[in-house]
C-alpha cells in the first residue's frame, strides 16, 4: 500500500504547482480543458493530470535541489498510472530568480519508468482505449460531486483511488458538520452498483469524523451502444438517482451475477 498524503501542502509546493499548471497550458492556444486532478487538494498521488485525446497524463513535480517539500510519492504516482492505464510522468523544477521553472526543455516531463522525456501531443493516437475500473470510478465521483455542488454543498475533499473510502466529504449544513460518501461505477448491463462489503470497517474509521454517511451509485452506457465497451474520451450515457443512506444501502445487496 502506498502512503496518502492528508496534510496542507507547503507555501513552495503551492507555488511549483501554479507554474507547471501555467507551463501546461502554454502548449495550448486555448487553454487545456480536460485536466483530471486540478486543484492542490489531498490526497496527492499525482499533482497534476489530465487527458489528451485517448491518453492520460499523471505529473510529480520534484525539486531538483531537494529543497522543497512536495507531498506524496513515486508509488503513489506508479499506481495512479497504473490503475488508469496512463503514463507517470515527474516534472523536475528549479527555482531561480524568476520563480519555479521546469528543469528539463520542452514539455519538461519524463517517464518514471524509464526516464525518457514524454511528449504527451505525439502519444495520442486513433487507437480505441478501454476505460478502466479506476476511470471509471473517477467519473462517478466527479458526477457526484457536480450534483453536490449543484445544491449549494461544500466539497471538502475527493478521490477516486479504488482502495480508499469514503470518495467524497462534503459539508451540506454547517450545524450539522461533515458528511462522506461512498461512490461506486456500475457498467451496463449491471444498472446498480453494490455497496462495499466491509461497510462496518469504513464507518468505523470515519466515526470519530462524522456518522453522517451516504452511498452512491452511478451506471454508465455506451451512448452509442448500450452493449459497445465503453471507450475513454467516447460520449457515455450517466444515471445517478442521488443519494442512499449508507447503512439502508449496504443492508440489501443485489446477488451477484
């Protein structure tokens, strides 16, 4: 198991961050508009990523001096990647007298496996990539969180990462405190996904946090075909019917197939 880093991020981290995101989106004439992780938030298995046409892109930034605290680790970025079937990419940074800039030319990245540079616009291809049960879990927690923000409730952190739960606290009335959420993908033709097993363990250490827990289910179709794989960067159908206590939710689970 990699470590997942829950603390604040530091003053040098914030501002490294700021000047990879600028250094991204110099290399779009319009901006990037399909970042995945974007914003300095824990937990940090990667910093930074986004998707370019069929590929993905995870980003670690390090400083080359070994001054500057960054959270998270290598493994962590390894089994992002791994779990989306993308590329770990680490951005060694310098600091000079202009700020934080990348130390290697071009796009600056270079693969953790093998420490080539990576140039994320010569890697997309018209090759159809199956999403992965970590993708996919990504895009039910964003779809959660976008109903969520979209009744006026504080997201106070998010992640897809299969291994961790809850995937969302959120805050919905200040009296009230914080409140989690279970998220889980259900692919068509299953059309609900089963709540987690070992739902006695989540809520005991999230206890001391909050007992106010939820579970949610989203499903995804082709939107071409309901039968067809559904394919990264594809147009995809989206049911979520909202919230589910979690306790009512796990006492009945659908019998597997």
């Amino acid at each position: 198991m990699h470590e997942i880093t829950m603390a604040d991020p530091s003053r040098d981290f914030l501002a490294m961050w700021h000047a990879v995101g600028s250094h991204i989106q110099s290399f779009f004439e319009d901006g990037l508009h399909s970042w995945l992780k974007v914003e300095p938030r824990p937990p940090f298995l990667e910093h930074l990523s986004f998707r370019l046409g069929n590929q993905v892109f995870f980003i670690r930034f390090e400083d080359v001096d070994e001054r500057a605290e960054v959270p998270g680790s290598r493994e962590g970025l390894m089994s992002v990647a791994e779990g989306w079937n993308g590329y770990p990419c680490l951005m060694p940074m310098r600091r000079t007298l202009r700020g934080w800039e990348p130390d290697r030319p071009g796009w600056g990245l270079i693969d953790l496996r093998d420490g080539k540079p990576v140039d994320p616009s010569t890697l997309v291809s018209e090759e159809q990539v199956a999403m992965t049960d970590w993708e996919l879990l990504d895009f039910a927690v964003q779809v959660v969180r976008n109903a969520l923000k979209g009744r006026g409730y504080e997201i106070m952190s998010s992640n897809s990462n299969p291994q961790v739960d809850p995937n969302i606290w959120f805050v919905a009335d200040m009296a009230q405190g914080p409140e989690w959420v279970v998220v889980r993908a259900a692919r068509f033709p299953e059309l609900k996904a089963q709540p987690p097993a070992y739902r006695d363990e989540i809520a005991r250490n999230v206890a001391q946090m909050s007992g106010r827990g939820h579970f949610a289910s989203v499903s995804f179709a082709s939107a071409d075909d309901p039968n067809s794989p559904l394919w990264r960067g594809y147009c995809a159908e989206v049911e979520f019917e909202g919230l589910e206590p979690f306790d009512r939710a796990c006492e009945v689970q659908p019998a597997s197939t």
